[in-house]
C-alpha cells in the first residue's frame, strides 16, 4: 500500500505463528471485507501487547489511525447451529481455539471456520484525550465508559503527551480498549449470546479512582499500600468470572437433563423481545422467584435461545465445589463470599466490579430471596446484593440499571419433598457430586411444564428516586443526619426490592396442579370424588378470567378426563391418595403430604389473597353490632393487610385499598350507588359458589396462632430464646392440630412460624418486659381467635363443604 496519508497501525491480537500470517496476508491483499483504510495509506502491523506498544507506538508525534484485528474461529456447522460440542472436549478439541495442527487443516480444507476481525478504529491523538479525560475525571465521572466508547467520543481533543512513567498504564489502556472494541465486533459475528467480558480486572486495578480508594481503606485497616492493593487484586481475581464461549457451549449441555428430560418450557417470547431493545440502551438485572436448583439452567436456556448474551449469575459459595464450580465460574457464575463482615477493600472490589459490569451493559443475575422458596411462594428479599448495584447507579458511575421480575413456575417438582421435609425439622442435604447425581436421577420423569414470564422491567433510578432515596432527590436535603440519610436509603431500596416482589407474583400463572391442591386443601378430613372436585374448579375458573389472572394450560381442568389425569400424575407423584374400591374413585391428599400439597398451592395463592381479606372483612362486618358496618369491613381489612405483611407483598396502601375495591365491586357492583348491607354482601358472596380465606389463609393464621399463644403463656421476665421457641411451636402446634384447633398439617411449617415470630417482634412481643407485654400479648393471641372463628364461617358457608353427606 502506498504512502498517501496517516499511517494505519494494524494491532494484530494473534497467539500463533499462522494467524499472524494470515492477518499479514489479508493486509498485503488490501484487507478485503473493511473498508477503514484509505487507498494509498501506509499500513503497519504491530502485535497487540502493551509491552510493544509502550515502545514502539506511544510516544509517537504523529498521528496513525490504529486498527485492532484478530482471527475469529468458528465450530462447524452442525444442526444448523455452530456451537461445540461434548464431543470437541472429549476430542480435547476446542473449536473455538483450535491448536496450531487443527488451525492449518482448517485454513487448508474449511476456509468458512475463520474470519478477519476488526474492531473499531481509532486515531492515536484521539486514544490519548479519552486516556487523559479517564485519568481526569475519575472522581466525578464514568471513566469505564469513556474508556470503551467508540472511535469519535472525544471529539477533537488536542494530543497530550504521555510521560515515561504513564506508558505502560497508556499502552494498557490502548490493549484493553482494543480488545474490548474486538470482542463487540465478534458478537456481531457469533451473536450477542456470545458477549463476554474482556480483561476486567486489570480495567479496574488500573483505575486510578479505584486504586485510591482501596489504599485509603487499606490505610484505615493498618495495610500498607502494597498489601492494600494485593488485597483488592486477589478479591477481584475470586470475583471476576472468566467467560468461555467453549465451556458456556459444553456446559449448556451438559446441564440439559437437569431440566430437559422433566419440563417443557413456556417462555413469553413477546416480551423478550421487548427486554431486547430495551438491552441496547441499558443492563438488564434479571431477578427470578427461585423454587428449583434448576431455575437458572431453565431461564438461561430461554435466554440463550433468544439470543441474549449470558448473564453473569450471582450465587454463594455452597455451590463452588469441584467441578462444577470452576466449569460454572467459566461460564459467568460470580461467586460470592456468604460472609465478609469487615473486609471493606473485599465490598469494595464487589461494588466496583457490579459497576464496571453494568457500566458495559453485561446483565447480572440472582435470585433474591436469597434461597429457595419452601413454602411455594416468594419469600422476603435479601437487599444486600441490590444494595451494590445502587450504590453504582447513586454514585453516577452507571446511569440507570433496569430490574426485570422474572417467574420461573413448575407445574411438578421432585424436590418438593425434601423442601417439606425441612420444613418439619430436617437437616438440609448439603450440595456435592453425590447430591448432584441424586438430583439428576430425580429429574428423568416427566413433569409437565415449566412457565417462565417477566414482569415490567423497573427502572432503579426512577423508583429509587420516587421512593425518597436521599442520593438521588432532585434537591438534597441539607437537614438530614447520616442516621436519617443512611435510613431514608434503606427505605428507598426495601419499597425498590418489595415492587420487584410484586412484579414477579403479577407475572406468575396459575397452574393446574396449584388449583387442584387448593380444592382438595380447602375440605376438611374427607375425600372428593371427581365431579365434586370439578365443582370447586368451574367458579374459581370464572373467577380467574373475570380478572385476566395469568393461566397455565388450565382448559385441561374442563374436562372430566383431563382432570383425572391431573390427579392421577398427582397420585404418582405421591401427593393425592385415590380410592377407588367403591362405586366411584374419591381423590384426597395424602396423608403426611399436606406441606408438599400447600407448596404447589402457594405457588399462586396470591391472587386470592385480596379476596380472601375481603371475605373475612364482610364476614366480621356481618357479625359485628357496629353502627357503619361498611367502615367496620375496611378497617378490619387493614388489620388483616397488616397480619400478614411478613407473608405477603402488599402494594401501597391506596393501591391496596384500590384492589380490594375491585374485588369488591365483583362481588356487588351496585356497592358505591346503593351501599349494600353486609348481609347482603355475604349473601352475593355465597351466590359466586367459592370461598378463599379458609382454602388460602388458614395455615398462615393458624401458624400464627401457636406463636400468639404460646407468647401468651410465657412470664414476661423471660428471656426469648428463638431457635427453643420454634421448636415449642412445634411441638404445641402438633398437640393443637391432633385436638382439632387447627385446620391441617400445613401450619406446621418452620418458615411459618419464623414468619410469625417476625410479625411479633414486629409489634414488641418477643421480651423480655412487664405486664403490658403480657397484656399486648394476649390481644395478639385474642385477634387470631377471633381470625379463626371467622375462617370458620368462611369454610361453613361454602357450598363445597355444605353439601348433604350421606
């Protein structure tokens, strides 16, 4: 090539003899397929190393336009897809790095397996401005994008020369922003399932912010500056997940009978869609319901095939054991110390490290109840992860982060068991190679479906700011201590967490086997033949579509022989107890089974939980001699909201009061002309043919009744022993259940009592104290009595326990 203009400095990123000819061969052909370099230009290659660029290219006065390249390698084409395989590893082939022998076969007998790659270029007068400008402004600005952005960002920023002592860190820079800008042009060649970050920890050891910042921390903890930064590169190098296309591809398989061979998956595609332009402007935080060990092998296959770059998943360190922690840690699994206490140069390095992550738009992922569900429904969120990520967004390091509430929903479950098991007091089986091939053997049957939606993606910016976050106040209030601002961002963050609760119960379905354990948990110590079971369904299927619930394959229940099949696989499963010696099969749930049945009906028992209030609310108006038995209902509807605020997610109180209306207004749509009478409200109330609070919340209330009453027994003086206490209620709540003063065995759950617990610290009942805590404690245990009486007369007024017996 000629002479004619600025010279172009190819920056060949090669780790071969041959792909280094081939990049030399592609520029004395004129580089075919890019079109950057002008006729005429003079062209030189220089291997992409900053030791080689410190000396032969940063201190230049002039100004050539550097060009990255590299040679991409493709697997071959197999099933319409180019991903490896098991078989590559078995090889001891990696297709997509082949080795020097595999490499000349392919150039000599597959030229489709390789391309030339080139990243966007760069003049070298530009590179040194953004390096100036991210030195510049480390303290104030977003220097992590500055240092990726594309070719033109810096505008016309005159030359700075760069000293001795900042070439090596200026020439680094040059390597990582090449190989950064190398890896975006491969996604649009492999696709953007294949993103994967590039050379992260030395982006952020080398930001002088970030070096900074951890010798302060350092100093504060007795660290030298050399320790304080051998600290944060260690922290980091535990941290950092070191992305392989070849082990993803592998892995992907690999994992594939752990969910494969027992659900077929239902994914909203639609909305994936949605999610995707959404990613081209900012990250995505995927937060799912966790109810399996295979959640997030089912949403990243929904993910993969919808060709969403693989998240960087968040999980504990129970789960890094050989080998599939090191394969997982390859394939964007982070994990994270259980336990760092005072480790502050360790919080740092994790904060930093979700930001830079964010700040290049690469998703994260976690499941933020911080364990798996045992109950069914979502459990209270863990806010500490979330914490990081607003603390990057507050700091201005990244602008906005967009938390999606993911469903993941199964119709069937085999490790729903040992979930109920522990809930009676079990030991946790911990994880291992051994627990794993059980798993694995668990999951060969056929489980019916699983259902994964997302909810409405949340702008963390905009709700934290909406929500009072003092960082984020359009106008900061200088009134405020650190106690009232560390407070009011708390508060700010737990209304962000509970919006994401709410988000992802309004996308979860309700499934076949959640409805029919909720007809056969809401009859009393008798079996169902199947017509009596379909009439329990039918209402509460009208019910479902009057208010646009979100469905699983429900239309199976309309027919006699789809819903015998439903309670047959029920019965395979071990769940459902069928006699049929007499003249027709009558159905029940089996005994000992109940924890296991209540697991797959919580699962969308929070569709009918403001229902449930509202039954309960006109009930104690009906029997109440109040004056205005309308505001009566309402407040005891608020009172009920509050009894089970450690169950539930409740949005906002006029939200709430607005919900109920509309149930309301189903029941009796005449109420805001006419004001009907209580009376006539319970009457329209029988007249839909189903109701909920007893078939819903009785295990939640009656859990809270043994812990009401055996506060209530205690002297106030007494020392509260939790762990003792839980184990007491119990052991009372088994002697409550076999006196008959509770309903079923499904308020015999662990996490039912700690939730019950928690309401009770909530109102200052645990002690130690005086008489007024033993006052305070025998109204709680008064107010779920009286709670009990009126699920009673919930339970008595259904027709499906007031059919004639013969």
């Amino acid at each position: 090539m000629g002479t004619g203009g600025p010279e172009t400095v190819v920056l060949a990123q090669t780790s071969t003899p041959l792909e280094r000819r081939l990049i030399e061969q592609w520029l004395s052909e004129g580089a075919p397929g890019h079109d950057g370099i002008a006729p005429g230009t003079a062209v030189r290659s220089l291997p992409l190393s900053a030791r080689r660029l410190a000396a032969a290219l940063v201190d230049r006065t002039d100004d050539p336009l550097l060009l990255p390249a590299k040679i991409t390698w493709l697997p071959p084409e197999r099933g319409g897809s180019r991903s490896a395989r098991i078989s590559d590893v078995i090889a001891l082939t990696n297709p997509r790095n082949p080795n020097r022998l595999i490499q000349r076969h392919i150039v000599k007998s597959a030229p489709d397996r390789w391309r030339v790659v080139t990243g966007e270029p760069a003049p070298l007068t530009e590179l040194r401005a953004r390096y100036a400008a991210l030195t510049a402004c480390e303290d104030g600005g977003s220097p992590d994008s500055a240092a990726a952005a594309p070719a033109g960002s810096a505008g016309s920023a005159p030359p700075r020369t760069v000293t001795t002592p900042q070439a090596g860190a200026f020439a680094r820079f040059i390597v990582n922003t090449a190989v950064v800008t190398l890896a975006r042009s491969e996604r649009e060649l492999l696709g953007e399932r294949y993103k994967v970050p590039r050379v992260v920890a030395e982006q952020i050891m080398d930001s002088p912010r970030f070096r900074r910042r951890v010798e302060e921390l350092g100093r504060e903890q007795g660290l030298t500056e050399k320790q304080s930064l051998e600290h944060a590169q260690a922290s980091l190098d535990s941290l950092v997940a070191v992305q392989s296309r070849l082990v993803s591809d592998v892995f992907t398989q690999i994992m594939h009978p752990l969910y494969g061979n027992a659900w077929t998956v239902d994914a909203d595609a639609s909305r994936l869609a949605e999610l995707r332009e959404l990613n081209k402007a900012r990250p995505l935080v995927f937060l799912p319901s966790h109810r399996s060990y295979a959640d997030a092998f089912v949403l990243g296959d929904v993910l993969a095939r919808n060709d969403f770059p693989r998240n960087h998943l968040l999980g504990g360190a129970n789960l890094q054991f050989w080998p599939i922690g090191a394969i997982a840690k390859r394939t964007g699994t982070v994990f994270i110390r259980r336990s760092f206490g005072d480790d502050t140069i360790y919080k740092a390095a994790l904060e930093e490290y979700f930001a830079h992550l964010l700040s290049k738009r690469f998703n994260l992922e976690w499941y933020f109840e911080g364990g798996r569900t045992r109950t069914g429904k979502l459990r209270k969120p863990k806010y500490g992860l979330l914490a990081y990520v607003a603390n990057s967004v507050r700091s201005g390091r990244v602008d906005d982060a967009l938390l999606v509430p993911v469903s993941i929903t199964y119709e069937r479950m085999a490790e729903v068991g040992a979930v109920a098991a522990e809930q009676m007091g079990a030991a946790k089986q911990p994880e291992g190679l051994k627990w794993m091939a059980r798993y694995a053997r668990g999951q060969q049957r056929r489980a019916g479906n699983v259902y994964v939606r997302f909810g409405d993606p949340i702008s963390l910016r905009d709700h934290l700011a909406a929500s009072g976050d003092p960082d984020l106040a359009p106008v900061p209030d200088a009134g405020d201590t650190p106690g009232e601002h560390d407070a009011r961002a708390r508060l700010a963050l737990q209304k962000t967490g509970i919006e994401v609760a709410v988000g992802i119960n309004r996308a979860t379905p309700v499934t076949i086997n959640s409805l029919v354990t909720l007809a056969l948990l809401g009859v009393r110590d008798r079996a169902l033949t199947l017509s009596e079971v379909a009439a329990i369904i039918a209402p509460v299927r009208e019910y479902l579509d009057r208010r646009g619930i979100p469905q699983g394959e429900l239309s199976v229940l309309d027919t006699d022989a789809g819903l015998a099949n439903v309670l047959r696989r029920l019965a395979d499963g071990g769940v459902v107890t069928v006699y049929d010696g007499g003249v027709e099969p009558v159905y029940a749930i089996e005994p000992g089974q109940h924890i296991v049945a209540a697991f797959y009906r919580n699962s969308g028992i929070h569709w009918f939980v403001n229902r449930a209030i509202l039954e309960l609310a006109i009930v104690h108006a009906h029997q109440s001699a109040y004056s205005d038995p309308a505001r009566a209902g309402w407040e005891e509807s608020k009172r009920l909201r509050d009894l089970l605020k450690f169950e539930f997610f409740f949005p906002e109180r006029d939200t709430f009061e607005a919900e109920l209306t509309a149930e309301l207004e189903l029941v009796a749509p005449e109420w805001r002309s006419a004001m009907p009478s209580a009376d006539v409200v319970l009457e329209r109330l029988v007249g839909t043919g189903f109701f909920m609070a007893h078939r819903t919340l009785r295990s939640f209330f009656g859990a809270q009744l043994v812990v009401a009453e055996r506060l209530a027994a205690r002297p106030p003086e007494t020392p509260f022993d939790r762990a003792a206490f839980l184990t007491e209620c119990s052991a009372v709540g088994r002697q409550m259940l076999l006196q008959g003063r509770l309903y079923g065995p499904e308020s015999l759950s662990l996490e039912l009592f700690a939730a019950a617990v928690q309401l009770a610290d909530n109102r200052g009942l645990l002690g130690p104290g005086g008489q007024e805590l033993t006052g305070g404690r025998e109204q709680f245990a008064e107010q779920l009595r009286s709670i009990s009486r009126a699920l009673a007369v919930t339970e008595s007024l259904d027709v499906s326990n007031r059919k004639e017996q013969p």
